[in-house]
C-alpha cells in the first residue's frame, strides 16, 4: 500500500471511530428515553395518522371525535357526528379554532410520550419515586409543567408514571398546577402501529369510565418492522 493511500485509511479509520464512540456516549434524557420507549425513532416515516377519540361512562357509549392528522403537513381534518372541518395548524382563524383546541386536547392523550420531547417550552422535573394513584405501586415519576401563558392550557401539570421499560402506565392532570389532582387515569392495552405504540384505554379508579380511541391507523413512508 501506498504511503499516501495508508495515511488517508488510517484517518477515516480514526475519524470512524470517533463517531462510533460518540454515538455509544449519547445519553438520553428521562423525556427521550420515554418518547423512544413509544417509538419515537419511527415517527419521522409517520405520513398519517387516523383515530376516533371517545370517553364511555358505565353502559353509556360516546359519540367520539374522528381524526385525521398529516403530520408532515400539520393539516387536519375532523368528523363528529354531522360536523365536518378541514384546516392547517399553520393557519388557524375563528373557525377552525374550537377544533384545534379540541384535536391539540385529543392529540395529547395519544401522543403523550411524545409530547414530552415535543413541547420544548414545557419544563421537566428529575425522576422521583412516588406512589401511582390508582394502582398503589411505587413507580417513577416525572412532572411536566406548562408556562403560565401561552397555549390553550397555560400553567397545567402532568405527573407522569412510568415503568422499568420507560412506558407510561398512569398519569395525573392538575389544573393549573393546583396541588390536589384534576383526574388521573391509567394508560393500558398498548397497541403497535407501523412502531408507533399507544395506550387505547384511560381508566379512572372504579372501572367506570375510560377515556378510549378505536380505528387507529398510522401509514408511514416505509414499514417498519
């Protein structure tokens, strides 16, 4: 081997190496290691995403929300009951405003793993161990905290109770950061979309209500297995 040739080898071996080492010291922070925990790493591919969001109460069945979201393009198209509304998140006026509050509210209870990473003006607060509200077992803990202007609901608080493996198996809501909990509610039968994994029940104490999507699509620019 030339020495010009063995010279040019061995930098791009020293420069492969650094790289290597550099990714092996990534560290995660508790909010990405959540998000990655519900395939976050899939959602770049996500082109769209379809859900029906409803709250059944007993026997009683809701009418529910149905959803479209192209995330790519941030436009959004919503279908209750005789109501049909088609807007962009790049363009809200007084029309399309109830909806979006009504899909950023929807969007949330899906997507919350991801929100964590995605709401970069929310604050996060260290891991702690403290009790879930409903099932009573010692869990870790985060909070994230919203400014107090800004947004649809500014200064609310979620504590967000997760396992060993990083997925959200509670959660409680306090409005405005207030000290006693808004609602809490479990996050259960996790489903696998295209890698994307979401909670399809959010049950409070008692079994008597829980928060539901049914007709979950999410398509993606490639498949992801």
């Amino acid at each position: 081997m030339k020495p010009i040739y063995a010279i040019l080898f061995l930098f791009l071996f020293t420069i492969s190496c650094k790289s290597d080492k550099s990714e092996a010291k990534k560290e995660y922070t508790v909010a990405e290691k959540i998000a990655n925990a519900h395939g976050f790493d899939n959602w770049e591919n996500v082109t769209e995403v379809q859900f029906t969001f409803a709250v059944d109460r007993d026997t009683i069945k809701g009418n529910g929300r149905s959803w479209t979201w192209l995330p790519q393009k941030d436009s959004v198209s919503m279908q209750a009951g005789t109501q049909t509304i088609k807007y962009s998140r790049n363009n809200i006026d007084s029309m399309s405003q109830r909806a979006d509050r009504a899909f950023i509210n929807d969007k949330y209870w899906a997507f919350v793993p991801f929100q964590l990473v995605w709401d970069n003006t929310a604050t996060i607060s260290e891991p702690v161990k403290a009790q879930a509200p409903i099932n009573k077992t010692e869990m870790d803990m985060i909070t994230i905290l919203y400014p107090s202007e800004g947004g649809y609901t500014p200064g609310d608080a979620y504590d967000i109770y997760y396992d060993k493996d990083y997925l959200i198996k509670e959660w409680t809501f306090r409005k405005g950061n207030a000290k006693q909990p808004s609602l809490s509610t479990t996050f259960e039968n996790y489903k696998d979309f295209n890698g994307i994994k979401i909670a399809i029940d959010h049950k409070q104490e008692g079994g008597n209500w829980n928060l539901n999507f049914t007709d979950v699509k999410v398509k993606t620019k490639i498949k992801v297995f």
